[in-house]
C-alpha cells in the first residue's frame, strides 16, 4: 500500500511511470495491490505476455492461421483507406473516439516472421492492417522474434495434447521444459529468463498462492532451493534431469492442491493475489495509445475480448475485472498529468458498475481482496484533493464536482463494506440509505472545513503572521488588519465559486466555511490580544474592523441556516462569538502562561546539563529538581493570592494542566535511562553436553576430590550491615558510578512523589497525569538499575563466575557476598518507597541471572543430576539473603518460578527427555503425538513446564542420554 503513482506528462512511456515507489506525497496515487519483491515491472510484463500469448493460441488449438484471422480483426476498410472500428466500450464510457487516428498496419514476411501465421505468397511484402493480438503485442513492446520463440514452444508441448486446455498448463513449467538454452544466442540471458520462471514459480506456488500454503511444505521448500540455486547458475532442464524431475513433481504438488470438483479442473499458479491482479494489469494497459498516452486504442473491444481469455488462468470474473478497468482508467488519468477529462468521465461511469456488483450476494473472497483496497485508494486520493480544494481547483473548478463524485461513489462503496447495518425490510433499507447521506454529508462537511482551514493557514503563514504575537517592540495592528482583509476575501470567493457546486452535496456549504472562517481568526485573534496588558486605540481601532468581519460571516452562516432548519441551528450553535475578557483574567492566564514557561525552561535546562549526582548527603537527589520544586511552590503559592474571581476555575484548570505536563515531561526525562535488556547478555547456542568436551573433563576432574559431601551454605556468614559506617568501610558494594547514578535519579522521582502528595493536601491545584505516570517511572528506573548493578557491576561474581567448569567449585557464595554489600549500600542511599521498589528488582534480576547460568551458561557449564542438591542449596541461600531485606511472601512469590526450574535438574534424563518431548510437542499443536519432536522457541520466560527450559536443561546435563538424545532429535553440535 506505500507506493505511489506519480504524475507523468503526456508525452511520457506510460509503462515507464508505473510501480515506481516514491516519497509520499499529497497529490499522488496510493497502489492498491501491494508489492511483489521478487519481481521486476519487466518481469511481470514478460510473463503477463508469455500467458496471454499461451491462452489465445491454446483457444485455438495450437494450429497456425492466417494472419487476417489470428487474432480478432481490428480495422474494417472504410471509403479512401483503412479506417479504425468504432468501440462499443469507449461509447458507453463516454471516450470520444479520435478520428485523426490512423489504422496500424503491418508488412508480412516469411513464415518464421510472422507473428501468428503466414499470408499467401502474393501478399507478402504488401501492407495489411494490425490484428488485435499484433497491436496488443506492440503496445506491450515485444518483437516477432519473442512470438516465434513462444509459438515453437507452444507446438512443442501441445503436440498430441489438443485437447489440452490452458487452465491445466503451468505455463513456467511448461516453458523451461521445452525451451533450450540452445535457443538463447546468450547463456547469461538464459539464465536471466531460467530464474524468472522460477521466481514465476515461486510467486504463484508460494508467496501469492490462492490455496495457503504451509512454510514448512515439503514441496514448497524444495522449490525454494531450487529457485535459490538457480540465481548463481541456470538448472539442467534436460529430459532425464534430477533436478527437472524435481521441479515438476513440486510445482505440480503444489498447483493442484485442493482440485475443483467441477468437470474441468484448473491448477492454481497465477490466480493468487496479488500476483494474479499485477498480470492483468499488464495486459490492461496495452489499451492506451503509446503515442498519446491519453487516448483509449479504437481496438479496446477487441483488446479486451483478447485479455478476458487469461481470467481462467489468473483466477479472474467480470466483477474484478471491472474494479481493475476502473483503476487502470484512473490510473492513467493520474500519470498524464490529470488533462484528459475523458478518462475521469470513464472512471466514474465504471464505478457505478462497480457499485452495482458489489452490491451482489454471490461475491468470492478474491473480489473482496480487490475491490476493497482499490476504493479505498481512489477514496485517499479524492479526498487528498478535496481537503485543500482551494488550492487544487484554484484554476479549474469544474474538475472539483468530478473529483466530489469519485470520492461519493468510492466513499459509499467503502463504507457499505465495512458498515454492520443490516439489509433486510423497508425500515432497514430506509435507514441505510439515511445513514449514507449523512455520512456523505459528513464527509463533505469535512473537506469543508479542512480545505478553508488550509486556505486561511496559508495566508497566515505567507503573511507571517505569527510575528505579531513575538515581536513585543513591533506594531502588529497593520498585520491583523491584513489578515482581517484576508479572510473576508476568502469568504467571497467561497460564496461566489466553491459553495453553489456544493450545495449538491450539503444543504449548508457556505454556512459550515464561514464557520470555520469564524473559529480561525477568533483563534489568531484571542492569541493577539493575550499580550495587551490593558486596552490602546490600537487594540480598539482593530476590534472593530474584528467585529465587522465577525459580522459579515455570521450573516452568511444565519442566511443559509434560514434554508435548513435542523442543520442550521446545528451551525449556529458552533459559534463562539469574539471578546476579550475582564484586564484581571487576561494578567492572570498571561502570568500563568510566564510561569509555566519558566518551568518548562528549567526542564529544557535540566535536560541538556543535568549530571545525576545528589544536592547533598541530606539532599540525595538532581538539583534540577529542587529548581523545579522551587518554581512550583512559589507559582502556586501566589497563584491563590491572586484574586480571579469569576474565571478561577477555568484558570486553575489552566495551571493544572499545565503543571501536569510539566511534571509528567520531567518524570519522562528523569526516567529516561534505557532498558534492562540493554545488560541481559545474548544467549549462547544451543549445544549438547558430549562426555569427551573440554568442559566436561574440567568438571570431572574438579568434582572428583569433593564427591565425599556438600558443604551447605549460610547466609547468615555475611550478614548484610545496617548502617552507612559498616557500608563505607570496605570494598564491598560493586555498584559502578552509572548505577550510583540510576540511584540518584530514583531519589529525584521519590522526590517529587513526596512533594505532590505534599502539595495535593494543601492546595487545589491537582496533577493527577503525573502522580498516576510517576510510580510507573520509579518501577522502570529500579529495574534498569537492578539489571545493571547484577548482570553488568556484578557480572564477576554472578553470571561470569557461578558455576563456571563445575558446580562445586564455583558455588554461591562470592556472589552473596557481593550481593548483601549491594543491598546495604542501596538501603542507606535510597528512601522509602523507591528503596523497597529497588529491592525487589534486585531480587528480580537476581533470580533472572541464576537461571540465566543454570539455563544459558554457554560452554563453560555443565550439570549431572548429582549437582542438583548443590544447586538448590544456592537457591536457597539466594532467598534467605533477601529474606532479610524484603517480606518472605514476595521472596517466595518472586522465587517459585526459579524453583520450578532448578527442580528440572533432578529429574532423571529419560523422564526429563519424555516430558520435554510431550511439552514441546503439545506447545506446538501436535498433541502428544512423540514421531518428530519440533524444536520449541525461545520465550525468555523460564518456567517448569516451559519446553525451552526442559531443552536447555538437557543442553546442560552431561551424560550420554541427553547427549545422544539432542543429537538424534536436533543434530545439535558437540561442544568445543
């Protein structure tokens, strides 16, 4: 849906202006079809052409002809010479027919130049006129030379096949079956045309495919390897070639899936979207003369007769050819330049067909596919000129009511398709047709207003008009008088040449764009007025000339409300009259307006020169926020002093909202510190644990001394200390500066938590926005933090270190030494409630990098069920040092999935191998069916009942079983 037509002028090659993506822009087409990436615009032309030619001659029998028959005739003789056959089709599109025209003629040459058949000896040499399938060929830009190729390989394969139809023929198939590299005067242009039938292949069989095809299909994985191989070096396509055997047994696996039930089978290999759409479109716009590229060929009925013998094979019905008619007549009005009226006329009477079809009960799914992106598209473009239809019909109204009935008609069509209204008994019926004219009117009612919004925004900005409310040393009062003047000849113009074509539409056109007119300079003008401290002659001489334009649009929109009553006194309603409000508010709202933009001033400064380190040892948190607190006090403070009485509420709300936003924007700022994925190291390959690995001598050879017994762990043997003295005596916490830094910015959000809980119970001023965002910030910063002080400060003594070439000579305990200095030192810096926040994130992240060792250790680690006592007196210790610090609950909560884990250890290989095998298998949709175990993706949720967890478990346990078990399964690699 990203790319876009661009505009072309007439003289231009059609063909080359088409598909070409480019930079979004107002004035320029939405495709609708989406893209084929594997494709090019000559590689579809190419194969559009190679289809056609298959289908016409094999609607003849394959048997050569005469040239004045192959093909439909397309020129009668007339009085004085050849003249064009009239088209039905372009008289009742409203085409005009082109006159001046003359008829395509051609010279016939031998028998193997011909392009369909051979004349008599006596008429070669001598003119003859063009049959359709000729002209339909030039137009497309192929020589004979291509057609005496396609012809031999046509004879070739419908040899003994007469009876043979084309919607069993996979023609890509077919093609390189029978065509010789022999027959390419180039090897590498053979090659080129080899690997564009596969690409065929694989966009027909696979990628675009009517019937869905499963990724993992055996034939289409085998056609992808051959597609691939075929880029570097053309497949051997002899009689007797493997690989031929290969592609024809996938192609035609996967063409007739789902055969039809009906007497005539047809395969399927172009008929899926959008692949099929995109081969009909190039044989669709050989009907534009490639001389004037605005002009519908006279042959159309006869082009047209041609193309249709291709919707077999492409899967395509009267009613998407009509939405494809529709959008290559539009299309084409587009890239030349929007000059040919005819073709907008052409389009608007083919969706009226369009309409009517879908509007039929009986429609396909496929239909549905094209019908809905194409409308849409018109309906985009339509409505991106009507939304600044002041600008684009500045010159020529009158394409403005074209453009108005493209956007009803696709507009209707649209929103009948989405609409959930049903369709059924008068009543109904009565009120879908109400809802359609309100939606119209809506829509019209929209373009309005956004096109007069525009207009009136550009005189603003041409005028620069935004300097009056900057500049204080200048007079701006010359500025709004011009702009008074310019909005008032907007209104004229708008009365005089846009609304009456409106009115068609909307019962109040002009009423609704004086409206508008209204609110826009009432906005610039209350805006104006805000930096007037008190009443000058200047102010007043412009008030006037304000009120007399305010009274000329309120008597546009009170004359036409008059003519509808209910949409009237609707209108009337949105008018907010000018005014200026008593000097007491006005200095209010302004020094309301300093203030907050004082606030936000020290924000911007905070932002570019805060360095995250604390006020003071009393004062832990960033000095931005402290300025902060300090301008907050001090305008709320004087901010109740100030009486403002009647607009206190409106102004308090103003002040709210404006604290709101502040605070909100600084929470953002202060909780702007990356994410904890950031420090989560990658996870390693998956390996298997063989015996005879590096690691696992290691492992045997340092378990082998202590295999007597296990030492268990207590905690209580580094306590964690209780006070700042016993913290700042040692080495002890591994928090690096950045995180000390993370530690500061919790502080300042703790900070200003406390401060608007302060501040709510003393005053009215509520900021309800930030309070709600701020808890959100605090949880994000302690993970960051937690994540960084364990998996990056404390890498060492956790994820680099535990376990590390066996269990019982790296076990726990250096990490919880680590570990309790950590939590002493946050507990003295951080303050209630961001300590406790960050202390269960801690716990988080430890637990995170525990199973991180025992599930994704890489190569350095292994594990035999022997270890798992050790390994679960570690978890154990683990939870008694944050029991210390934290509620046991949530330590219990936070550990019971590591638990889960870490029991998976002790569960003997044959019986882990049989669960993960039911796991993963049910995981996937297979059931319990145990014949092919698929390999389970990595969530990153470790969990007891998780497949992945139970694979990396066996990925760690060393022993034969598991070893011989991952290498049958998922011929996963030995470890180095």
């Amino acid at each position: 849906m990203g790319t876009r037509l661009r505009r072309r002028s007439s003289s231009s090659s059609v063909f080359s202006a088409l598909e070409e993506p480019e930079e979004e822009d107002g004035g320029e087409l939405q495709w609708p079809f989406g893209r084929l990436d594997t494709l090019t615009r000559d590689e579809l032309k190419e194969t559009a052409y190679e289809l056609f030619f298959t289908c016409f001659r094999s609607s003849s029998g394959g048997r050569p002809r005469d040239g004045s028959d192959a093909g439909t005739k397309a020129s009668s003789p007339g009085r004085g010479g050849l003249t064009p056959a009239t088209s039905r089709v372009k008289d009742a599109l409203g085409l005009r027919a082109k006159p001046s025209v003359p008829v395509r003629t051609t010279v016939s040459t031998s028998a193997s130049g011909s392009l369909f058949a051979t004349l008599p000896q006596s008429a070669k040499g001598k003119p003859r006129p063009m049959t359709s399938a000729e002209i339909l060929r030039t137009q497309m830009g192929f020589t004979e030379q291509t057609d005496g190729r396609l012809r031999k390989i046509l004879m070739r394969f419908l040899v003994g096949q007469v009876a043979k139809q084309v919607e069993t023929i996979i023609l890509p198939l077919e093609l390189l079956r029978h065509l010789r590299p022999v027959e390419f005067g180039d090897p590498h242009e053979y090659q080129r045309w080899q690997h564009r039938q596969l690409k065929v292949l694989e966009a027909g069989l696979l990628l675009h495919s009517s019937v869905p095809t499963d990724r993992l299909h055996p034939a289409g994985l085998r056609l992808r390897e051959i597609v691939s191989a075929s880029e570097f070096k053309p497949i051997d396509t002899s009689k007797h070639s493997e690989a031929m055997r290969a592609l024809c047994n996938c192609a035609m696996s996967l063409a007739w899936r789902h055969q039809s039930v009906a007497p005539v089978e047809v395969c399927h290999w172009a008929d899926g979207f959008p692949l099929n759409v995109h081969l009909y479109l190039c044989l669709f716009r050989s009907i534009f003369d490639l001389r004037e590229p605005t002009i519908v060929l006279e042959e159309l009925d006869e082009l047209l007769e041609l193309i249709k013998k291709t919707w077999t094979t492409l899967g395509i019905n009267k009613m998407i050819h009509d939405v494809c008619f529709t959008w290559i007549l539009f299309e084409q009005y587009i890239v030349t330049g929007l000059v040919e009226s005819d073709l907008m006329d052409a389009t608007l009477a083919m969706l009226d067909e369009v309409a009517i079809n879908a509007k039929q009960l009986d429609r396909e799914p496929s239909y549905m596919k094209v019908l809905m992106p194409t409308m849409t598209s018109l309906k985009l473009w339509a409505e991106k000129q009507l939304l600044n239809y002041h600008e684009c019909f500045d010159k020529d109204v009158t394409m403005m009511d074209s453009v108005l009935c493209l956007a009803v008609s696709a507009t209707k069509i649209v929103r009948e398709e989405t609409s959930s209204i049903g369709s059924v008994g008068m009543i109904v019926k009565h009120d879908i047709r109400e809802g359609r004219n309100l939606l119209l009117k809506n829509c019209v009612d929209q373009y309005i207003r956004t096109s007069v919004k525009s207009a009136f925004t550009k005189v603003y900005d041409h005028g620069k008009f935004d300097n009056m409310v900057v500049e204080v040393d200048e007079d701006p009062n010359d500025t709004m008088i011009n702009l008074t003047k310019a909005t008032e000849s907007i209104a004229f113009v708008e009365k005089a040449k846009y609304s009456p074509l409106l009115k068609r539409w909307h019962p109040i056109p002009r009423a609704i764009a004086a409206v508008t007119l209204h609110s826009c300079f009432g906005a610039v003008l209350r805006q104006y007025m805000y930096k007037f401290s008190c009443l000058t002659k200047e102010l007043a001489n412009l008030l006037k000339i304000a009120g007399n334009l305010e009274k000329l649009l309120i008597q546009m929109v009170t004359e036409e409300a008059a003519e509808s009553e209910e949409d009237g006194k609707e209108i009337l309603h949105e008018i907010t009259a000018y005014g200026v409000d008593s000097l007491l508010f006005k200095l209010t709202k302004h020094w309301v307006d300093d203030r907050l933009g004082m606030a936000r001033q020290c924000i911007n400064s905070a932002k570019e020169s805060e360095n995250w380190n604390p006020v003071s040892k009393s004062e832990p948190y960033a000095e931005s926020a402290v300025n902060i607190m300090n301008i907050t006090k001090v305008t709320v403070d004087e901010f109740f002093e100030i009486q403002v009485e009647p607009k206190d509420t409106e102004v308090a709300k103003s002040l709210a909202d404006g604290l709101d936003t502040i605070f909100k924007d600084y929470i953002l700022f202060v909780a702007s510190c990356g994410s904890k994925e950031s420090y989560i190291p990658a996870l390693p390959p998956l390996t298997r644990c063989n015996q005879d690995s590096r690691v696992s001598q290691l492992w045997k050879k340092a378990a082998a001394p202590c295999s007597a017994g296990v030492v268990a762990i207590d905690p209580s043997s580094f306590p964690i200390p209780r006070t700042a003295h016993e913290v700042g005596d040692a080495h002890r916490h591994t928090a690096s500066r950045s995180t000390q830094r993370l530690y500061v910015r919790l502080n300042t959000l703790n900070h200003i938590l406390h401060y608007m809980d302060d501040k709510s119970s003393s005053c009215k001023i509520q900021i309800e926005g930030a309070r709600s965002s701020i808890h959100a910030a605090i949880l994000h910063v302690a993970e960051v933090a937690s994540y960084r002080l364990i998996f990056l400060d404390s890498a060492h003594f956790f994820y680099d270190s535990l376990y590390m070439g066996s269990v019982i000579g790296a076990r726990v305990n250096p990490a919880l030494r680590a570990l309790s200095h950590n939590i002493a030192h946050l507990s003295v810096v951080l303050k209630e409630p961001a300590r406790a926040k960050m202390l269960r994130e801690v716990l988080r992240a430890s637990l995170e990098a525990f199973l991180m060792v025992v599930l994704a250790g890489g190569s350095g680690r292994a594990f035999s069920r022997a270890d798992f006592e050790m390994v679960a007196e570690d978890l154990a210790s683990l939870k008694r040092l944050f029991a210390q610090a934290c509620a046991e609950d949530a330590v219990a909560e936070a550990a019971a999935a590591a638990e889960g884990v870490v029991a998976l250890m002790a569960i003997p290989t044959e019986k882990l191998v049989e669960e993960f095998s039911i796991a993963a298998c049910e995981a996937s949709g297979l059931g319990r069916s145990l014949e092919r175990v698929p390999m389970p993706p990595t969530t990153g949720r470790w969990h007891r009942s998780d497949p992945n967890t139970m694979l990396r478990i066996l990925c760690h346990r060393d022993d034969d079983a598991a070893n011989r078990f991952l290498r049958r399964t998922f011929q996963l690699p030995k470890r180095k």
